[in-house]
C-alpha cells in the first residue's frame, strides 16, 4: 500500500458516463471549438438537429457530433470518418 493522502477527482459518474464537475457538457445547440491533435487545426461548430456545412452546423448523429455529445471541455475525443479515417480532437470551449 502506498502512504500519503489521496486526492480527491473532480470527476463522478453518472450512467455509466462520467461528468466533470465545474465544466460544460456538449449537447444538442451547444457550440463547440476543437484542436486536431494531428495538424493543430482548430474548428468550431455547432451541433443542432439540422445540419448547414456552410455555417459549420453538424448533427448529434454526424461522427464529430456523436464524438462530441456528453463530453466536456478539456476533454479528447477520437472522431472516425470514411473520408479522413480516426483524427483525435482536444476540446477547447464549449458554450451553451
């Protein structure tokens, strides 16, 4: 057993999902700003039911909205595309 005290994670689960307490979670009408961790490109999004490319609006059921939905802000995700197959994506702000 290692001594010492513990400290305490800002994290609890809920659902099998875990939340961080004191950050947002991403949902449908939220925007989003992500950095690829491959080419340091950062987007922005937001995620609604209907999708407009134009405006950078995506869908929950689009794979960087399905990434995306639950997750917080300073958290990483892995988005898999047909087109540019597995990118891992850091979120930076998520506003709500």
């Amino acid at each position: 057993m290692h001594g010492g005290i513990k400290q305490k994670q800002s994290i609890s689960f809920q659902n099998g999902k875990s939340k961080r307490k004191g950050t947002k979670e991403i949902t449908v009408g939220s925007k989003v700003r992500i950095r690829s961790e491959n080419d340091s490109e950062t987007k922005s999004y937001t995620i609604e039911e209907n999708m407009d490319l134009e405006h950078n609006v995506i869908t929950p059921e689009s794979p960087v909205g399905t990434a995306l939905i639950g997750q917080h802000e300073g958290e990483e995700v892995k988005v898999k595309t047909p087109s540019t197959g597995t990118k891992k994506f850091k979120i930076l702000k998520v506003e709500n």
